[in-house]
C-alpha cells in the first residue's frame, strides 16, 4: 500500500513529506508508548499515534518507521513538524480515532507488524 493510498482511506492532511505515491508502507503499528513502538515496530511500519511531541519523530527514526500518522485530530508544534521535514520523515494527521484509523488500513489490507516476518 503506498502512503497516498493510507492519505485517502484515513481522509488524512499532510503535514510533511509531499511524494506520498512513492512511499510503500508494508505494515502498521498503533500504539502512544514509544517503548512500544521500539519493542514492536519493524522497519517499513506505518506509525499511527496520538503523541504529537518531538520524541516521536526522534523514535521513529531508531525504529525505522516511514511515516507518521497522527489521530484524534491531533496535530504536532512546527518544530516537531521541521525535525521530520529535516529527517525526510512523513507526518499526515487525521481526525479519527486510532482505533478506527487502524481498522480502516486493515480493511484494506494493511498487515500489523506481529503478522509480517522479519
């Protein structure tokens, strides 16, 4: 699924990174714990969270995910938004709820991480 694609099923704005038809995303991950996101996530994850501070982006580049998508209509400060712009990480912000949000992609056909191997 490309990351223009998860744009349109989560009805999401982009709030950095704009050649969204490029970007694959091979899994999601759902989850407001970074500790969780390290312990869970795997490279090529869709990270879908209600933290909008910093550290998000800082953790999602130890993880490697490929974007972020913030839920519940909650949109990060500009200077979290410019450490993705600087680390080529993609945000998108929607205003659904995370538990729909993930339901949604998994209709569609995105896998979570625990059922892609490694």
């Amino acid at each position: 699924m490309t990351l223009e694609e998860v744009r349109q099923i989560l009805e999401a704005d982009v709030l950095a990174g704009s050649d969204l038809h490029e970007i694959h995303v091979e899994m999601g991950c759902g989850a407001d714990l970074m500790s969780d996101v390290l312990a869970f996530s795997k490279m090529g994850a869709l990270l879908l969270t209600g933290l909008t501070n910093a550290q998000v982006v800082r953790t999602s580049d130890m993880a490697d995910v490929v974007a972020v998508c913030f839920v519940r209509g909650k949109v990060p400060s500009e200077e979290t938004i410019k450490l993705a712009i600087d680390g080529n990480l993609p945000l998108l912000a929607t205003g659904l709820p995370m538990f729909e949000s993930c339901g949604r992609l998994y209709r569609k056909g995105l896998q979570g991480c625990s059922e892609v191997c490694d």
